[in-house]
C-alpha cells in the first residue's frame, strides 16, 4: 500500500493561506512560547491525506520575530518535498537547508518544525 501523500487542492491552498494570515495576525508573544501555552484552534490545519499543519509567528527569543511551521505526517515522518511544499505556501524565504529545523520530541508524532526569522537576521541565534 502507498504512503498517503499531500494533496493541495485550490481549496486546502485557500485554508493554508487563512492560516498563514492568523498565524501573522496573532502573534505569540515570547513567554507564551517559552510556557507552550500556544492557543493551537489558532494556528493549526488537517489537509489531504492527513497531514497536520500548524503555522504560527511569535518572538523565538526577546525581540526576535520568526514564522514557525511544523508538519506532521499521518503515522510516518512528512518527506521533503511536503516540508518544502507548505514551507512555500506558508511564506518562508529560505530553502529547507536554509533554516533551523528539528524533530519533535516525541517519534509518535511524527512532526517537522521549521523556524526562519521574519527580518532575516540570524544574529540572535549566535553565541557571540
């Protein structure tokens, strides 16, 4: 049996747009990260083939403004291309090898986050 694949459909497109718009009109602030406190109804999308998205903004460090996308694959890891699919759509400027990128900490979930600065400045992730 084939592994279910991401279907973007004009209408899942639309939905992901209207995300992506509330995920940049509420913006999380710093401590609400840092508690996972995440209002997820927000920020979260189920498209075709059950694939789960979750697309916010919020400040990773004080005064650092990213857009984060996680992307969970239904029962296995999401592939490249889906990651590099919805990273296009949800706005990100740099490729996948472009930005900071984790698995989430749980295998069971199967979920990728990516995190770009909006501004582009990676400045606060260094030790300097």
């Amino acid at each position: 049996m084939q592994a279910p694949q991401l279907l973007l459909t004009s209408a899942t497109r639309q939905a992901i747009a209207a995300m992506v718009s509330r995920g940049h009109g509420y913006r999380l602030s710093f401590d609400t990260i840092r508690l996972r406190k995440i209002p997820r109804e927000h920020y979260r999308l189920v498209v075709p083939h059950g694939f789960v998205v979750h697309f916010d903004t919020g400040y990773y460090k004080p005064q650092w403004l990213c857009r984060h996308l996680s992307v969970q694959g239904p029962g296995k890891w999401p592939g490249k291309p889906e990651v590099r699919k919805l990273m296009h759509l949800a706005g990100f400027n740099e490729t996948l090898e472009g930005v900071v990128s984790w698995a989430d900490r749980t295998s069971d979930r199967h979920a990728v986050h990516v995190l770009e600065p909006i501004s582009g400045d990676w400045s606060p992730m260094r030790n300097d």
